[in-house]
C-alpha cells in the first residue's frame, strides 16, 4: 500500500517525466497578495502568471502546495474532526499549463495517472464537466471509452471557476471516486451527492475566457490549465478508506496524540485526537512559514487553531501541554518533503508549549463559567451571546471555540446578542477616543498623491539636490504659502531625503531658495511613495512653485546607512547561528542604535550572542560591496531573497545584496533603505542587550561605527574603574568579584547563624520568656534581622519545649512577625489568629499561615514591641 510520501512523490515525478517544472510549494502567507488571508490552492503563487503580469522561464509546472482554509472565504474550521474530509491544513497537488497545452492533454494526462500511475480501475471513476462544455465531453470521452451516463453534465457554478467579478475563468471537469455501494450518498449532481460514497478526487479548470464585466466574457488569446488534487483525500482512496484521517500520515499523528495524552485513539475521545492532529499540522505550518500567535490577523486565526485544539486536549484530561510533544511525529511524517520544518521545529515546538501553558488557566476558569451558566440555563436554550462575548473579551475563547464546546451538547450561541454585545464595546471605544485631527490630516495625502504623483527619491546616489516645492500644509491644511518662524510640511518634486519606513528613520538637513531657509528635522513616507519634509521655516516665506536646493546631513545618513546594513549582516548571522527559522520580525534602524526583532523561541546565550557579534564584525572587515538591482518579487525570492512576511510589493523591488560571492551572497534582502557602499563602512558592531517582547520574538539592540566604539571604550573605562577598586587588574578583576562575593556570603551565613543563636538562646530563658494563663510565651522585637529567617528561629524555639512563640523582625522601619504555636497547643490557640492581633498594631492588614505557624507583615515597624503586646493580649482572652 503506498504511503502519503509515495503518493506525492509519483504526482510530481510522472508530471516532470512530462516536462513540467517540479515547483517547491508557495508559502501558506501568499506572497506580495494583500488580498488573501492563507494561501488556500495551488494556483495562488501563479496567480500572476495567469493574468499575464508575470513571465516565467517554464510553461509548464507541478507543485504540492500547502494549503490553509482557517478564516475568511474559505473556513472549514468548524467541521474539522468531524468529518471525514474536512482539514484546516492539507496539501494541493496541481499541473499547470500557462498558455501551453489544453483541455485534450490535460484530460490525458490526468486519466493516464490515476489509472495507470495510481491503478484506479476505470468502472469506479465518474466524470463531470460544465453542462455546455461539450469539448471536454467529447474528449473524456475518446480518452477513456466511458458510457455517457458516467460522464454527467453540471449546470451549477460547481463546474465553472473564476478569479472574481472580472479576470481569467473557465468551466471544470472533476474526477470522482464510487466508494461502493455500503457507502451512503448519491453520485454528482444528484440529491445525495454530499454522502460520503461519491469523493471528488481531482478538479481540472480550464481557463479559456476573461471576464470583463457582468455579462462580457470573451475568449482567452492563450487558454491554460489549472489542475487541484487534495493527497489527504487520494490517499484515502489508495489506502482504500472512505475516511482521510485513516491515511497513514494522520494515523501516525493520531497515535502519537493517542501516546502523550493516555487515551484510546478509537475510543470516546476520537474526535479529539483527530482535531489535534489537523490542526497540529496547521499551527506548525504556519509557525514555520512566520506567523506566530496574536490578537490580530493571521496571527489571530493561528492563535483560534491552538486554542480550539488545547481545548480538545483538555477535555481528555490533559493537564499538562500536549501539542508541542507531538512535533516530531509531525517532522518524521512531513520534514523530508518540507524541510522548513525541520528548520523550524524548536521555533514550532516552543511556540506551541508557551501558547498552551499561557492558556491553560484561562480555559479552565473560562470552562468553568461556561459550565455554570449552562447549569443555570437548562434545558436546550442558547447561550446568551453576553456570556459568550464575556468568554471572548475576558477568558480569550475566541467564538468558534465556545460554539464547539456547545457543539456535543446541541446547544448553540445566540449570535445576535453577541455581536450587540461587541457593537456595544466597539462604540464605547469610539466615544472614548478623543482622537489627534491625524486622520483628517491623512486625507490631504490622497488628494496630494492623485495631483502630483509620487516624489522622485534621489537619495541612493546623492546626497544633494534641487527640486520645486509641491505643496505646504501648515496645521493639518494646505496652504500656498507659508510664513517664515512657522513648522510645516513640504512635498517637492523629487528629493534626496529618504523618507521612514522599513524601519529606518527619515533623513534631516536643510533646504533654501532666496532668503527661506527650511530646516528640515524628520521626512516621513505617505502612500508608499510620497516623500513629505517637515521642519521649521526662517528667513523668509516659502510658497508653492519656489525651487529649493536641497542638502542631506551627511553624518546623520552615514550613520544611518552603516545601521541598516549591519542589521543585514545581523539578520544573516543570526539565521547561520541560530536556524533558518529565524526571520525577521520588527526593526529600528535610527542614526545612534539600531533593534532587531526576530523569531526564535528562547534567550540566547551569551555564546550565541558573541558568535553572533563575532560573524558580523569578520564580515565588516572583509569589506565587501553591498550591491543592489531592480527586479521582480518572485525573480527576487527565487534568487534568494528574504521578504518580510506581510509586506506589500510594488512590481519591482529593490534588491540589497552584501557579500563578494556573487553566486552565494552573505546576505540577500528586498530593502528600499540606504545602505553603506562596502561593509567596511560600518566600522565595528557591538550588540548590547538581547531580550523578549513577546512570545516567540527576542529583540536585539546593537550599535555600529562610532558609537559602537564609544560603547567599547566606556565599557572599558567601567572596568578598569572597578579593577582600581578592587585592587586589581581588569583581568583579574572577575575572578577578584567572585572571590568577595562568595566572602560576603560566608559571612552573612555567620551572622544570621550567630543572631538566630543569640535570639532564640536568650529568648528562650531570658526577659522574654514569661507565662500566660498557664501557657510558656516568647516575644522578641529583632532589629536587621532577615524575615525569611523567622520561621527557622520559630521552629528552633518550639523544639525548647510547649509554648507560643512570637518574633518581630524590624527591617528597614518595617515589620515582619512570625507565630509559631507548638502542637500541644494549635488545637487551643490558632496562630493565624494570633498574628493578626499583632499585625493590627504595625498597620498591617492580617496575616496567613496555619493553626501551628502563621506570618504577616505592617509599616509601622517603631511599633513592634505594641505588636508582641497585642499577641500577648489576644493569647490571655482564649485562655
């Protein structure tokens, strides 16, 4: 019986032997396509080769493509587990034909697979194709010498696909598997056709028109092919199950969640395991491809996937968190034909184990309430959608999740009362928000960007220039002229300023033109490409229309050229440190520092960090050039190129490569910033602290050049300052350090050793031992004594003999009393009752512990000789 891994690999190469480019999967976050959550088909990473934007240097191509259907359109979250067919996660076999071969070799190839390649008899596939289609019906037909009725006709939007309401489309012809007859379900197009009996295996599209409006469609000059094979649901077939969990991947994945958890994998907890074996994949994917778990965004829906599975764990009785113990299970099946996998498993395992640990209060307690109110509730009523916001907004169940957990029960979520419920929230934050007159600011840029266009950027090569001012605003509006003494914006034709963005800060300088002089402190970036100056008029007025010659801060920019590119050089030793999981998360580039966020999953040590530091300063004396070059996004990526994950491409990017390898560079990156011209130029690097800022992300903050080695030196100075302390040699003086610190606490064991012996030697038979209502009582005041020492001095005396004991350590002017009442006693005189007596004459507010031993704690420590009063008061009126 062949495996998943076979099944894929027999997919790819019969299509290669075919002359089809074997293409590695596209990433799960679409690349430079804003307008898609998750990749969900194979055809995304093509989308603009289909529309003719982009050329590749192939016609032909066969992909497996991860896939994710979590949010948004496509959203199969809620059936998972289920069903035997739904998954968050799954991989899209695919064949490709970008204006090459049609419908006639399409159909060939695909029949010659799946019954040749894949040995499916013919009597158990149906056919189907568009109703008007009767192209790909007369060559189904030829092909495979099918009776008619085995190739049925669809009129319904099943069998046409389209981009959207305009763009390339086309009817579809599907493959379906007959199950057999002891399956339930009707054949396509029949009112049972939603059974299980009937699968789709296989959807051809052939896109032969565009869609220029509502009624006009017209013929494609260069007709193409795109083809979707789920492997979860072939390898079903060729496993001969009706049930894609019962696939030797997702069984593999079952039984190691079947291992960690203790809980039969067939048994009343079934669907359990299958929800966590989905969705593991899902969250691993997506944590390798970059998104980590948030509140928002793509992040949010990764976050809903763990979240909904912990909660399954849960219900099996898993106090301990799951997932992340099932990682290399999910590698060993996956990491040969993913091998960022494998790349980012301490990434994808730590993840999940501090995602799950955070949330597991949470749920209980949220688990609880839900609980509670279904009890109060009975009956088959819905959960009021407050209750079910209140799990939202407090415990963070995100709804699906409640919906799930009321799923076994038939119960539902008033939905209604749940979103007047967010309504009511989201006006409470708007009537709060004051609000800064920014957004109306923000409207000026659109106007402006229509009018004039985008600035010309000249900054690459020059740091000076002339230009024609644009447009003023001065308040937030835009005005012709603009009086000398007053702060403004200016937009001019074209600019050697760069504007912030991509993290680097804006340049500064100045600009004249007759008497005005235009002093400018920041230059901001609108619209992506509208380069705005701000800063502060003098001399005289400047209006719309005066030419102005235009000088950069040299210093400023040098500084921040050599910040941005050490943080390439940063970004690229790190991922050879650390992994290849490492990617970019954040960054500030600014003239005196520069941050890095990235992804990894713990601290680094320090011989990570000086490794790190090591490797960039031996690639700045190598002095290498930093090259750049125009090109596509996708030419850019596949010549290896790291892009931040959600960042939006123009149709050219600008390529920053470093390294003298051209073949292999150090460090290649789509950047727009401003860049050393040799990595010599930077000088020297030193990182300074490293550290979290959220989960899964680590923040690095580094200096270059000057201020690197100014750093060093002040750093130097440090220690030679506190090797003159020390009397000793800066290196020696560590080693001196430790010798006075271990002194130091041999000596402070002493004193606490000579005090507890002094405080409970003499308490115990000196003044402070006296005799209440016929009970032995000790009360102490001990001025510097530790409190964490107390209790150890409380037990010393309970071992003299039967009593009640009562220290009061001032520290500071504040007091700390212990009470120790010995067994004998406890059952008479509680010393949780006792201490709080005396915690009410030092200002405290009670005290805890139990019968036999109790601690508080109060400001006032001048009154703790009223404290052992009061513990003598209270112990005199039990007796």
């Amino acid at each position: 019986m062949p495996t998943v891994n076979d099944i894929r690999r027999t997919f790819l190469d019969f299509f290669a032997a075919n002359d089809h480019a074997e293409v590695a999967s596209g990433s799960l976050v679409p690349h430079n396509d804003p307008t898609l959550l998750f990749t969900s088909a194979g055809m995304v990473q093509f989308k603009n080769v289909f529309t003719g934007i982009e050329k590749r240097d192939y016609q032909r191509a066969v992909t497996s493509q991860k896939c994710l259907r979590a949010g948004g359109k496509h959203n199969d979250l809620d059936n998972v587990g289920y069903t035997s067919r739904h998954h968050t996660f799954f991989e899209m076999l695919g064949n490709f034909s970008f204006g090459d071969y049609f419908k006639d070799l399409a159909i060939e190839l695909a029949w010659k697979l799946v019954t040749e390649e894949y040995g499916l008899a013919a009597e158990r596939l149906l056919i189907t194709v568009y109703h008007d289609d009767d192209q790909a019906f007369d060559i189904w037909k030829k092909v495979t010498g099918a009776p008619d009725e085995r190739i049925i006709r669809i009129a319904t939007s099943d069998n046409f696909w389209s981009m959207g309401d305009t763009g390339p489309c086309g009817p579809c012809s599907e493959i379906f598997y007959d199950h057999g007859e002891h399956i339930a379900g009707g054949p396509p197009g029949s009112p049972d056709e939603d059974g299980d009996r009937f699968v789709e295996i296989w959807n051809l599209v052939f896109m032969q028109y565009e869609q220029q409006g509502p009624d006009q469609r017209v013929e494609l000059p260069k007709p193409s092919i795109d083809t979707g094979m789920g492997l979860e649901r072939i390898a079903a077939v060729l496993q001969g199950s009706h049930d894609n969990y019962r696939i030797d991947l997702m069984q593999a994945l079952i039984a190691a969640s079947a291992e960690a958890s203790g809980q039969d994998p067939d048994g009343p907890h079934a669907v359990s395991h299958r929800v966590i074996a989905d969705h593991l994949r899902a969250s691993s994917f997506l944590i390798a491809d970059g998104v980590l778990p948030s509140n928002e965004g793509r992040g949010y829906v990764l976050r809903r996937i763990m979240r909904r599975a912990m909660r399954h764990a849960h219900m099996m009785g898993c106090r301990e968190p799951l997932m992340w113990q099932l990682v290399p299970a999910l590698t060993a099946q996956m990491g040969l034909a993913f091998g960022e996998l494998g790349r980012a498993e301490a990434l994808i395992s730590e993840t999940l184990k501090l995602e799950e640990t955070r949330f597991k209060k949470t749920l209980e307690r949220g688990l609880k309430l839900l609980d509670e109110e279904l009890d109060r509730l009975g009956g088959s009523q819905a959960l009021p959608g407050e209750i079910a916001f209140k799990l939202y907004d407090t415990y963070g169940f995100p709804l699906d999740l409640t919906q799930d957990a009321l799923r076994s029960q038939g119960r539902e979520v008033d939905l209604a009362g749940f979103e007047a419920a967010m309504e009511r929230q989201r006006a409470a934050a708007r009537q709060k928000w004051t609000g800064s007159g920014a957004a109306a600011t923000e409207e000026i840029w659109y106007d402006l960007r229509e009018e004039v266009g985008a600035t010309d950027f000249l900054g690459y090569d020059s740091d000076v220039a002339e230009g024609v001012v644009q447009a003023i605003v001065v308040d937030g509006s835009r005005v012709d002229q603009a009086p000398a003494g007053s702060e403004c914006l200016v937009v001019v034709n074209q600019s050697p300023f760069y504007g912030e963005s991509g993290g680097q800060a804006g340049d500064s300088g100045s600009m004249s033109g007759g008497n005005s002089v235009f002093a400018v402190s920041d230059t901001l970036k609108k619209l992506g490409d509208l380069h705005v100056h701000a800063g502060s008029l003098s001399g005289a007025a400047l209006e719309v229309g005066d030419e102005l010659a235009m000088e950069v801060d040299g210093n400023r920019r040098a500084a921040l050229r050599a910040n941005h590119s050490a943080t390439h050089l940063l970004h690229a030793a790190l991922r050879r440190q650390l992994g290849d999981h490492v990617t970019q998360k954040g960054s500030l580039v600014a003239p005196d520092r520069l941050r890095f966020d990235i992804s990894h999953p713990k601290a680094m040590t320090d011989e990570e960090l000086a490794a790190v530091e090591a490797e960039v300063n031996d690639r700045i004396r190598g002095n290498s050039l930093v090259g750049t070059v125009q090109m596509s996004p996708d030419e850019a990526v596949e010549a290896g190129a790291m892009a931040l994950f959600g960042e939006k491409y123009g149709d050219e990017v600008r390529v920053v490569g470093m390294g003298d390898d051209v073949e292999a560079r150090y460090s290649v990156e789509l950047c727009g910033g401003t860049h050393a011209r040799r990595t010599g130029d930077i000088g020297y690097f030193k990182i300074v602290s490293e550290g979290a800022v959220a989960a899964g992300v680590r923040r690095i903050e580094a200096l270059s050049g000057a201020a690197a080695i100014a750093f060093a030196n002040e750093q130097e100075r440090h220690l030679k300052d506190v090797a003159a302390v020390l009397k000793s040699t800066p290196e020696d003086a560590p080693e001196r350090v430790k010798a006075l610190l271990d002194e130091r606490k041999r000596l402070e064991r002493e004193l606490t050793d000579t005090r507890r012996k002094l405080a409970t030697g003499g308490a115990a038979e000196g003044p402070a031992a006296k005799e209440i209502a016929g009970v032995r009582f000790v009360g102490q005041r001990l001025d510097g004594v530790a409190p964490r020492d107390l209790k150890g001095m409380v037990d010393d005396l309970k071992k003299t003999g039967p009593g009640v004991y009562a220290l009061v350590a001032v520290n500071d002017g504040k007091a700390s009393l212990v009470v120790g009442v010995s067994d004998e006693l406890s059952d008479k005189h509680n010393a949780v009752d006792l201490v709080k007596a005396g915690s009410q004459a030092v200002g405290g507010k009670g005290g805890g512990g139990r019968p036999d031993m109790a601690q508080a704690g109060g400001p006032d420590g001048d009154q703790a000789d009223q404290a052992i009063a009061a513990i003598e008061n209270e112990l005199a009126a039990n007796a």
